[in-house]
C-alpha cells in the first residue's frame, strides 16, 4: 500500500505526465463552453423534425455522451436514443431515424462503416467530429455537422476531450430539437464544473481532496461505481478512465438492478474483502425508492466485510451532477495513474490490438 503521507503528487506529475493530461483535465470547463459555441452554429432544416428514434454510432470515447444523454434526459426525451458499437446499424434504422455518426478523430473505421450504412438505409444524417475521413464526408455531402476546432486538450488523447465529445452531442442533439438546454442550464454546468475544480484539482491537498482520497483507496483493488439513474451514464464515463488511464480494471453496476442478483456474489470468492471496493454514488435527485436501496446494499456490503466509500453529488441538477461525476471521475482516474506509477496516455494494448487487427 502506498504511503499517503510521503507520496508527492506533484513530483509523480513530473514525472509521469508525459503528455500533460493533467492539463487536460483542468481545461473541462474550457472544452465544454468552446464546444457548446460552436455547435451554436450548426443548423438543421425541417426534414429533420419527424425523427422517431435516435442512433448514436460511436466507439470509447465517442460513445460516452449517448450514455449520458440517455441516463440524465430520460424523462425529457421524447424519442429513444440508442448506441451501436458495431460496423453495421441495427435493422430498423430508416428515413425516420436520426443517425449521429461520431468519431472524435474522424477516422474510426467502424463509425465510418456505420455512418456509411446509414446513409443506405434513408436515415437523416448528421456527425460530432474534429475532422479527418469522416469530416470531410459529412461536409461534402452538405450534412449538418459539428465539425468542431480542439483549443483545449493539451494532451492530445481524444479519450480526455471528454467536453467536447460528451456535451458536444448534447449540445448537437440541442440544435437539433431533440433536447432543452436553456441558458440557465448551461451556466449552472460550467458553475459546476469551477467549483468541482476548486476541490478536486492537484494544488488541492490530500485530505481536501476527495478524488486524490478514493485514488490511494483504490490501490491495488477493483472499484466498482455503484450509481442509479441519471448517473448511470457518467459512471460509464469513469470506469473507462480509470480502465485507461489507471490501467487499473473497473466495474459499473446500476441500482436498482444489482439488489436482484449480485449482492448473493459478495460471499465468494473470499478474497472479495481484499479486491473489492464498492464507489457509491449518492444523490438527493434519486427516487427515494432508490436511495433506501442504496442504504441497505451498503448495510449488506458491510455484513460480507467489503469495503464501500460514499460520494454524495452537491450541484443542484440531473444534467450538473452528471458533469460533476464525469470530473471526479476523470481526476480519481489521473491520480490513481500516478498512484499505479503509469504514464496515464500511452495504451499499448489498445495499440496491439488495432495494430494486429489491420494486419
């Protein structure tokens, strides 16, 4: 176990951080209001107003902010969104659907594969891209598009564009009338973002800062993010963090669903109360159904002796307390990486991976 009292964060950062994610994540706030004015700027004509259902195309990254959409906007949306991760686009998918092809880097093979079947199958069509193939097809074809300029990512890993790629599709699905963001709403979010950084940042000491906290208790365990509802898509958002950056594997798990199954897998192995460590997420916006189960799974976490830690969210939102996981997920994910010794951009098997798949 690390030593909380000798490790210095700020010689780790030296050290480690390489590409200055670091900066990246300290340019949320940055990203999301840069994204946001752009997006102001993409228009959709009327053809796009009978859309009956929503299909996000999208790999990692460039998947998370459908998982947002479709947690925090629930009760708004008024047509389902659903995500492909796949090369081709579910059957149903015609002249009636909204096909969002997004690919931070424009160059996704399955995204362009997606995006290339859709525009087969009738859909109306439209992309969230910084460019590349999938940029400049979307423009040539005349597609409304959020083609956007990266001014904020210091590190160039399209993983911590998480503004752009995440609120980028919330405020593309804005222009396009399926979503209400207000002026209010979207200042609360930046509100949020500034305080959040006020305690989560690295000049923050250690026992003020709850995400350099949960990092030294998550050393050398498997976290497992235990939210409900609206959080359920920012938990997503985390665990890919902490699995990239961390290089630490990670779970998500959703109330009310785990009280039907997985509390009876607590028991065994046995080694659960040395691996495991249960991140719940608390919110005062749950149903209360839902914040009373959240109680009890914590009193039957503590009969089978596994570790739990309690994160309530304080912005005033569904939409805000979504941005402010998403935060605390991305700063717990960095500092865990400096905790795990790790370089938090390089992904090397990631790398392997695609370089083996294109031989």
């Amino acid at each position: 176990m690390t030593d909380t009292k000798k490790f210095d964060f700020n010689q780790a950062i030296e050290e480690l951080d390489k590409s200055n994610m670091i900066g990246s994540i300290e340019q949320f706030g940055d990203q999301v209001q840069d994204v946001w004015e752009q997006a102001q700027k993409v228009h959709f004509d009327d053809s796009y107003k009978n859309v009956n259902k929503v299909v996000v195309a999208g790999m990692g990254g460039s998947a998370l902010g459908a998982h947002v959409i479709k947690s925090v906007f629930k009760n708004q949306l008024k047509v389902p969104v659903e995500i492909c991760n796949d090369y081709t686009l579910p059957n149903y998918v015609d002249e009636k659907t909204l096909v969002i092809a997004s690919s931070y880097s424009g160059t996704t093979e399955e995204t362009i594969s997606a995006f290339e079947d859709g525009i087969k199958k009738g859909a109306k069509i439209t992309g969230i891209t910084s460019g590349g193939k999938l940029g400049s097809i979307l423009k040539e074809k005349g597609y409304p598009t959020l083609v956007f300029e990266v001014n904020y990512n210091p590190s160039n890993q399209p993983r911590m564009a998480l503004g752009y790629s995440v609120f980028g599709q919330i405020a593309l699905l804005s222009q396009a009338g399926l979503l209400s963001i207000s002026e209010e709403d979207y200042q609360q979010v930046l509100e949020t973002i500034a305080q959040s950084q006020m305690t989560l940042s690295r000049h923050v000491d250690l026992e003020n800062n709850p995400a350099k906290l949960l990092a030294f208790n998550v050393v050398d365990r498997v976290p497992v993010i235990t939210t409900a509802e609206h959080l359920t898509g920012s938990a997503h958002v985390m665990a890919n963090q902490i699995n990239e950056n961390s290089k630490n594997y990670s779970e998500i798990r959703v109330i009310p669903e785990i009280n039907h199954h997985l509390m009876e897998g607590l028991q065994f192995p046995k080694s659960n109360t040395s691996n495991l460590l249960f991140f719940n997420v608390l919110s005062d916006l749950y149903l209360p159904k839902n914040q009373k189960r959240i109680t009890i799974t914590e009193q039957i976490m503590e009969k089978n002796d596994i570790v739990h830690i309690n994160h309530k969210l304080e912005a005033p939102t569904k939409l805000t307390q979504a941005l402010e996981l998403i935060l605390f997920g991305s700063y717990t994910g960095f500092y865990l990486s400096m905790l795990n010794n790790q370089n938090p951009s390089p992904i090397p098997w990631v790398d392997l991976f695609k370089e083996q798949l294109k031989k």
